[in-house]
C-alpha cells in the first residue's frame, strides 16, 4: 500500500516493472516506445499493464522472496530508485528543455502534443481535441485557468464526453503560457485572439491556490 502526500510517495518502496518507455532520461513524452496507461488485478493476483501507443499488454508476476536477496541485489533495487524516470522528479530542474528557447509552438510540443496529439485533434477516446473547441475558442480567463490550475473530472468537447486528467502547468512562466494559448487559438481550424502575458499575469495573481 501506498501512502500519497501532495503527490510525494510516503514509506518504502521497491520498483518491480518500469523500462516500458525504453528511454531514459525521457526529454518528451513523445520519445517513448510505450505508454502504459491503464492496470488492472487477475484473480491470481497478477498484474496487467496496458500501454497506449501500440496496444501490447504486460502481465506482471510477483515470485520472488526479498528475504532471500544477495546483499549485491538489495543494493541495486535500491540504487535503481535514483533513475530518472523512477525517482520522484522536480517538475522545474529535471526538465530537459528548459533553457531552450521557447515558442507556443515549442511549448506545445513539450507539453501538449502527447495528449493532444501533433494536429491538435485529441485521441477521440481519452483527451480532447482543441480544434473548433469551444474551451479554446470560448473565454479566454477559463482557459488560462484551465491551462494553470489543470483539470479533473468529467467534461464534455464538442458535444462529446471526457473524463481524464490534465495536470496544471503553472510552472511555465507567463510569457509561455500566453504563447501556447495564442498558438492553440490560432491553429488547428481555430482563427481567435491572442493571449497576452499580461492578461496571464493578472490571473495568476488573483487566482489562488496556483504556484
């Protein structure tokens, strides 16, 4: 079992599957060959871990006895935590792309386009499309909230229902987060407004519980 505070693993740990991406360290999202995103439990008490680029399937069987370790393998399963893509990273320091220069275009690739796809159309199944969406297109104080807060529970796109996660970005500084807002509303079939840095600057600073 374990136990989550603001998003910090609390208690030991072991690391019993991980390597799906087949990278580290893992600079975009899109690098990765495998995307796990869904588990469930057998009857056996096996794990299955399905992926969402290519459709494979792992099943996951625990038969070993920790008890019975060399003390070289507890070193190493110890030491196996401190890689980057199993260690709790920081959301500012381990980015691999931020002291490159940015554009909304830039940032949209960095942290959009994996959910949101290269075209901005969604995966018509899990995330939405931006294009011709009224989130996008509609007022633009909701979505820049949107884009610094995250999101999640149940909504509904162009007349069709999603229920998933989006993370807040409310790391990306003010100019970012205007670039990517005004390169969403300005492509993928939408034609709106730019967002300012200034009218992001403003939100944040009245808007509570964003970092």
């Amino acid at each position: 079992m374990f136990l989550f505070k603001t998003e910090i693993l609390l208690g030991n740990y072991e690391v019993f599957a991980d390597g799906f991406a087949g990278i580290d360290p893992i600079v975009n999202t899109n690098d990765a060959s495998y995307r796990p995103m869904g588990i469930a439990m057998g009857p056996d008490g096996s794990l299955y871990i399905s992926e969402t680029e290519k459709g494979r399937i792992w099943k996951v069987t625990y038969k070993g006895n920790k008890n019975s370790f060399s003390d070289n393998a507890l070193a190493s399963m110890e030491q196996r935590k401190s890689l980057s893509h199993i260690r709790t990273p920081d959301i500012i320091s381990d980015n691999l792309d931020k002291d490159k220069p940015v554009a909304g275009s830039k940032v949209y690739t960095v942290y959009c386009a994996a959910c949101h796809q290269k075209n901005g159309m969604g995966d018509s199944q899990r995330f939405p499309p931006l294009g011709k969406s009224e989130w996008v297109t509609g007022d633009k104080k909701k979505l820049i909230e949107l884009l610094m807060k995250g999101l999640d529970g149940p909504i509904e796109v162009k007349g069709k229902p999603y229920n998933n996660i989006m993370p807040q970005h409310s790391f990306l500084k003010d100019e970012e987060i205007a670039e990517v807002l005004t390169h969403i509303r300005q492509n993928f079939g939408n034609n709106e407004s730019d967002v300012t840095k200034e009218e992001v600057a403003l939100i944040r600073k009245n808007t509570i519980n964003i970092r």
